[in-house]
C-alpha cells in the first residue's frame, strides 16, 4: 500500500495512558488532600487509602502522602466521599484557572 | 493411498492432515457426518486436536475466533442456516484477518425448510471479505482443504471451502489421501505474527475511529477506512497467491492445476457454459452431447469465487459468441451473482464491447431439484439458437 | 478459611492506564481496576461490546495493560472457550482466561453461549458487570434494570418487569462457583475472584456497578449508592461454592446485626426510580423481605 507503512493490519492497539486524551480537562471540581487531616500523612506511616482504592481512575498513589495526578484525575468526587476523616475538599476548578489566568 | 469415501470424510481426513488443533461444530445436515468424523478421530486419539461441541453455529466460529486470535489452527464447518446464524462472525474473522478455514456442504436456505443442496448459503457470504473456493469433487475437497490453511495462514484471511451438499457430502467416490510427511512439507505449523499473550500484551479489535490517529511510540496508526482497504487490497493479491499456493500443491503431489478457473474444450469454443461445483463436471458430459451434434462449445468451472479471478474468467472467455452462467442461487431481485460478476469482469477485459459475448443467465438446482443432464443439453441446444424459454430456470414446472 | 485481603495488603501493581473514557465517577471503574489486580498479568481478557470496550480504549491506544480480545456481543463466553482450547493446545495453561461482559451481554444477548460454556464446563471465569441497563448504547432497558427504573426506552412509565437473576440461573448450571459482588466493595470482589481462578469450570461473578448518568445520581454518590444496594438487602453479596450458599461481608454483617435498611434509601438515591408507584417499590421491599426471611445467621 502508500507510503505510510502502517504497523498493523487490524485494530491492535498497544497500552499507553490518555485514551481519552488530559481526562482531567473534564473536571469541574478537583479534589484537594488537607494533609492535617490524611492519616497516612499524619502518621508518616502506610494506613487508610481509601482514595486509592476507590478512585476509578487510577489517579491516586499509594504514597505518604497520597498524590493525586491532576492530567487525568475527572473530578468525580469519589475520594472526598469516602476518606474516613474528611481530608479531601472538591474545590471549583475555577478557582484556578481565574488564579492561572490573573 | 486411495480410499473410498464420502465428501464431508474426504474433508474431515483433509482437516487431521493439517494438523488442526481447535475443531469446533454444531451439527446442521449435510455438513454433520463431517464433523462427527473429526470427534471420532480426536475421540479415538487418531488426531491431536480440541473438539468443542458448542450450542450454536455462532459459537462454533466464535470458538474459531478465539483460538486463531491465540495463535492456534482452527476449523468449523456448517452448511445452510447455519451460515447465515454466523453471518455477523463471519464478517468478523475476516476484519480480524484470522486464518480461519470452514468447509461449507452447501445447502439451501430457509424458508421454507429444505436440506437439499444449492448456492444460496455461501453465496449469500460473498461480500464478508472470506476466500472462497468451490471443490467439484473428492479429490478437490481434500486437496482443497490443505491448500485453504496454507492460502488462509499466508494471506492472514480466513478460507471456505464450499462444497456440494449431497451431491459430494454424502456420496462414495475414490480419491487419494495425500501422505502425512508431504502435508508437513506443504503446510508448515501455523505461527501468526501475533497471539494473544500477556508477556505482548495487545487489545485486538478495538473500536477504531473514521479517522488515522498517532498511537503510543507516536507513529501514525491507520483509521478503519484503511483497515478495511488491506484487507481488499489483500484480497485482491489472494488471486496470485491461490496460484502459487497450487503450483507448490503440484510440486509435491503431482496434482492441482487450474484452481481460478477450470476451462474445459474451452479453447476453440464459440460458447462457453459456466458453473461451480459438482455442475462443473456434470456439464461436461453435456458438451460432449452438443459437440457431437457440431457445437463448438466448452465448460468453464469457477473454482475460485471470492476474490473473483476476473482477469482469469475474461481470458477464459476471450473469443466466445455467447456465455450461460448457470447457478444455483441467486442475488434476489436481479440475476445470479456469479453471472453479474462474469459480466463485470468481461465489460472490464474485453475493451471492444462489440467484441464481447452474450450472457445468459440460468438457474439450476435450487434446493436440490434434480438438474437432468437432457434438461441440461436440452436447455442449452435452444440457447444455441437463441431460444431458451423463459424464466430460465432449468427444470421449473410452472 | 482464607484471609482477608485489606487495602495495606493489596497488590500496588496497576493494570489500567489513566485517562481512559470511562465516565466521570463510573464504578465499573473501581471494579475493574481491583479485579484486574487479582487476576494478575497471566490473564487474557474476552470483552464484548459494551462501556469496558470503551473504558479499554479506542484503537491504537489500549487502556489495560493486560491482553485483551474484542468480540462479537453475543459470543463472549464462546469466544473464550476458543482461548482457552487453543492456550490448552500450546500448553499454556498457566494462563487466565477471563471473560468480562455488561449485564447485556450476560443476562440477555450473550446468555446462550454462557449458558453453553457453562454446560460444557470450559475453564474460565465469567464475570458480569451490571450497570443494570444497555448503558454504551444510551441506557435502555435490560434483562437485569429492575422494575420501576426508567430508561430510554422505557421513558415515561418506567421498566414494568422484575429483574433477571442471571446469578441464580448459573447456580442452576450447577458450576463450582458463583457470587455476587459489588464496586462498592472492592476488597471482597478481589477475594472473590482470588478464590474463582482456584477453581475449574466457568465460574461467574456478578459485580453490581452503579453508573452515575445512567441511574441519575451525583458522581461522588457511586459508591456510597452501591453500599446503600447492599445495606438495604436490595443487592446481596454471596457465595455459591461447590453448592454451598454463603453472605460474605457487608451482607453477612447486615445478617448478623439485624442492621438491614429500608429499601426506599436506595430508590431514593436514583432519579431513575422517580416515577416509581407506591405498589412498586412496596413489591421492592416485598422481595427483599422475602429473601431475607431465607437467611438464617449463624451459619455461614
Ligand atoms: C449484535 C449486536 N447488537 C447490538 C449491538 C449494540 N450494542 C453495543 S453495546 C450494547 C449495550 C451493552 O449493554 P451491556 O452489555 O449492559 O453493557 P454496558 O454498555 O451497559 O456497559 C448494545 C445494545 C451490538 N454491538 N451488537
Ligand atoms: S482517604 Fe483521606 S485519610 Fe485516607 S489516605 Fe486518602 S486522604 Fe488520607
Ligand atoms: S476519585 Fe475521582 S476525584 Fe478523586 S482522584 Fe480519583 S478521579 Fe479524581
Ligand atoms: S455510562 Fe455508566 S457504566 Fe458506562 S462508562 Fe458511563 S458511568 Fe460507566
Ligand atoms: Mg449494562
């Protein structure tokens, strides 16, 4: 066929992030981590994660303290719901594109 | 060795020779005694391979799918209703480009019910992207079920193999089963550039968009658009590799030749009968009849259908006054598709369009009724002169 | 009695990449993440058409990171048959086959071939997401959207039929193993999947997933809704192994603690139950208590 040389001849599609492109271009509010109140950071030490079991985007790390990757985190929310202490506010992303743009 | 056996054994004996390693079936008649061989064999330890006796056609070619697209040999084969149950798999084993082969004793469709033998079942699979070649006997089952994995393995394009249900499926007929060690020589072990395995882990089948789109290392990668014109493209070259397939079948077994086209007293002919499958041989005898009366005219057997040798059905063809395409199914509502094939390639070929011949077409045999071979002479003798009665269908009681 | 896993003792290792086109909130999301951790990366994945084919990825990118094998809606469960034989002819056994489908593919368009693999005993485990509706196609109504919900196609008067127990139909099949399992509860869907790969035959999951655009709830709620499904005795988390029937976690927990809520919590949650008639969600908690009245606590 042309010059192109395509590397297959079907749908075969190798793994790789971004699928759908920066995901966290969706959100209308990003969840912020109050590090006084995360217990794994508090403690310095590995305990709680709930946000990272239950984030279904795969955006936040199992560290001390946990990190959120804001590329692709969509907002959902699901984090801020179900951290036991409440450490996780969702904050309109307004407030920082105004901060980014001003 | 020579033996004397059934059609559907013929490909079942076709189908252990090539080292098959995933048989999976639904019985629909004639296509049965075909696969309940291959369970015999594999039962009996006579052949190393997995037989899944699945609940429907639709996971027979499922099962196909699955094992091809992990890397292994893979066979189905049904007839009739079952065809069209798998029609929306069929699409995809060829999108999915796998070397999948189905023999196909072909049957006609329902409604109404009828287990008798006509086209209308694979023809009906013309434009699914499959290879298709028609056998015309016991010989050509076999030797055309080896070449289908080497054609389908080489061309990443699955393979049917269609044959006469009845008529070849169910009768007695001498012919050679190749020897094992020469099979091995001809049909290597099936290595797909790529299979299933978490060590090379890839998502086959994706959805893909109208458009091209970078993927992960940031090369370009093709839209569905181009998907699908390899496999046309593919398709299209599959005419030569049929070609080369046979001319390394003959080395081997010292038989094969003419796998596009089989012309037959074709060379002088002012008229040129066509057909597929058993009907192919059928009509020899018939143009033995004419030729004796002084009709200059020939057979020419279509034992490839899909892709269409055009090129090779012109040549055939150059010369000839008139052509009858006779058929045993039909595109409803216009003509048989095989004769708006031949037409397409002639228009195609023969640049001189007061050069080219007449073509009639004529239908035969639909759901099983009988083709005499005098109706056959009979019909033809009038065509001769230009006068066969309408609507064509040889042997129609109306 | 096998250990609990706990998230300290949860595998780190992920196996789906960010940025993938799952909805905002989506708890197949959760589920898939964590089952994909307890299948490991010896696992080859049969998907049919359905929001995972999307959450996968659009070609050439893959958002798993595990082999996986895009088939026809209605052949998931053959399709894997096919795997399977053909890992079993080039002896790779050691590898997971695992075939994951929407209740669509499962309950209604896909059920014959699982029913036949099922039958025939082929070694794979099956496991049903259930959004509760044809979700990828604009949430219309499936075998398993309960009564009452409305959906695309069911617009103004709401689904009038029962849901469809698919798990109680696998139990039929009398496979080894068969649970039911919840986003919302994703360390007891990772045990459960843990156990199923031990086994042999088809083993069937059916993993209740709520789906914020399609139930009507906010996305934060995705799974404080399931909790509510699974506390209020509406969905029920269970094992059926070898023929023995047992309530694992939150549900065992209700049981034992006589804590089970009213239905009505969970209805309420859901704009899609709006319309819901009074007789409806009475018939709801009808059931519910009906089935409940079968649980005896003590024994497991
Ligand atoms: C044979 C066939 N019929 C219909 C469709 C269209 N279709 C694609 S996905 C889908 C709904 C899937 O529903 P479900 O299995 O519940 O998965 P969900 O999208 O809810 O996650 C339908 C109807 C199809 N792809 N193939
Ligand atoms: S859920 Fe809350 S407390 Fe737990 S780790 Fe995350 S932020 Fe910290
Ligand atoms: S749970 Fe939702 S909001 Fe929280 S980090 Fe993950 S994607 Fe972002
Ligand atoms: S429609 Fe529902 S199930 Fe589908 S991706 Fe969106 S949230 Fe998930
Ligand atoms: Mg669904």
């Amino acid at each position: 066929m042309g010059t192109r040389g395509y590397r297959y001849k079907t749908s075969h599609s190798l793994p790789g992030p971004g699928d759908g492109g920066n995901t966290g271009s969706w959100r209308v509010q990003r969840p912020v981590i109050d590090l006084t109140r995360c217990t794994p950071a508090k403690r310095g030490a590995e305990a709680c994660f709930a946000c990272w079991l239950y984030c279904p985007d795969v955006v936040v790390s199992r560290t001390i303290p946990p990190e959120i990757d804001y590329k692709y985190c969509k907002g959902c929310g699901i984090c801020a719901e179900e951290c036991p202490t409440k450490a996780i506010a969702m904050v309109d992303e307004s407030v920082y594109h105004e901060h980014v743009e001003g | 060795m020579h033996i004397i056996e059934t059609g559907n054994v013929a490909a079942a004996l076709g189908v252990k020779l090539a080292g098959v390693q995933v048989v999976a079936a639904y019985p629909i008649t004639p296509q049965t005694p075909l696969t309940e061989k291959l369970s015999e064999l594999i039962e009996a330890g006579e052949m190393d391979a997995r037989y899944v006796p699945v609940e429907s056609e639709h996971s027979a070619l499922a099962v196909c799918i699955g094992a091809s697209s992990a890397g292994a040999r893979s066979f189905t084969a049904t007839s009739a209703n079952g065809l069209l149950y798998m029609h929306e798999q069929v699409h995809w084993a060829a999108g999915a480009r796998l070397p999948i082969v189905m023999c196909v004793a072909n049957r006609a469709v329902g409604a109404p019910w009828n287990i008798w033998n006509d086209h209308q079942d694979s023809i009906s699979q013309r434009d699914t992207g499959w290879i298709q070649i028609y056998s015309c006997d016991h010989q050509q089952i076999i030797d055309d079920t080896l070449k289908a994995f080497r054609l389908a393995e080489t061309t990443s394009i699955p393979v049917m193999v269609c044959y006469d249900g009845y008529l070849l499926s169910h009768t007695y007929m001498p012919f050679e089963v190749p020897e094992q060690e020469k099979v091995e020589q001809f049909l290597p072990p099936f290595h797909p550039s790529y299979a299933l395995d978490p060590s090379s882990p890839a998502n086959l089948n994706t959805v893909t968009l109208p458009e091209i789109r970078t993927d992960v290392h940031g090369e370009m990668a093709h839209g569905y658009m181009e998907i699908r014109y390899l496999l046309q493209e593919d398709l299209r070259k599959a005419v030569q590799v049929v070609e080369e397939i046979d001319a390394a079948f003959q080395e081997i077994f010292g038989r094969g030749g003419a796998p596009l086209v089989e012309p037959y007293r074709c060379d002088d002919a002012e008229y040129v009968v066509v057909g597929m499958g058993s009907l192919t041989y059928q009509l020899w005898d018939v143009i033995e009849t004419l030729r004796t009366e002084g009709h200059k005219i020939g057979v020419l057997g279509v034992r490839l259908y899909r892709p269409f040798p055009d090129a090779a059905v012109a040549a055939a063809l150059r010369g000839a006054r008139g052509v009858f395409v006779m058929e045993k199914a039909l595109s409803y509502g216009y003509e048989g598709a095989l004769c708006s094939d031949l037409k397409s390639a002639l228009y195609d070929h023969i640049p001189d369009k007061s050069r080219a011949p007449f073509v009639k077409g004529l239908v035969a045999g639909i759901g099983g009724r009988e083709i005499r071979t005098a109706d056959l002479t009979d019909t033809l003798r009038s065509g001769l002169v230009g006068s066969i009665p309408e609507p064509g269908w040889i042997g129609i009681q109306l | 009695m096998t250990t609990r896993t706990t998230i300290l003792s949860l595998p780190k290792e992920e196996y789906v990449h960010p940025g993938n086109r799952a909805c905002t909130g989506c708890s197949l999301g959760i589920a898939y993440r964590i089952g994909l951790k307890a299948l490991g990366p010896d696992t080859i994945l049969i998907v049919p058409p359905s929001c995972l084919t999307v959450l996968q990825g659009l070609f050439p990118v893959a958002s798993t990171k595990l082999p996986s094998l895009n088939v026809t809606f209605a052949s998931t469960a053959a399709a894997a048959t096919g795997v399977l034989e053909a890992l079993k002819a080039q002896g790779r056994e050691h590898t997971k086959v695992v075939a994951w489908a929407g209740d669509g593919g499962t309950a209604d368009i896909g059920i014959q071939s699982l029913s036949g693999a099922a039958e025939r005993g082929d070694d794979f485990l099956f496991m049903c997401y259930d959004n509760e509706g044809y979700m990828n196609t604009g949430v219309q109504r499936s075998g398993t959207t309960p009564q009452g919900a409305i959906t695309a196609n069911t617009p103004f008067k709401g689904k009038m039929q029962q849901r469809k127990d698919v798990a109680a139909i696998m139990t039929a099949h009398g496979i080894d193993y068969v649970a039911t399992a919840s986003a919302s509860y994703p360390l007891d869907l990772y045990d459960k999947i843990k156990k199923a790969i031990t086994l042999k035959g088809v083993k069937y999951i059916h993993i209740h997933t709520p789906c914020p655009p399609g139930w009507g709830f906010d996305t934060r709620y995705a799974v404080k809704v399931g909790e509510l499904a699974v506390e209020t005795g509406y969905l029920d988390l269970y094992e059926v192994e070898k023929g023995e029937f047992r309530l694992t976690g939150a549900s065992a927990k209700t049981l034992e603690k006589g804590t089970r809520k009213p239905v009505r919590e969970y209805l309420q949650t859901q704009s899609r139950f709006r319309i819901m008639s009074p007789e409806q969600a009475a018939d709801a908690q009808a059931r519910v208590d009906a089935t409940w009245s079968t649980y005896s606590s003590g024994e497991g």
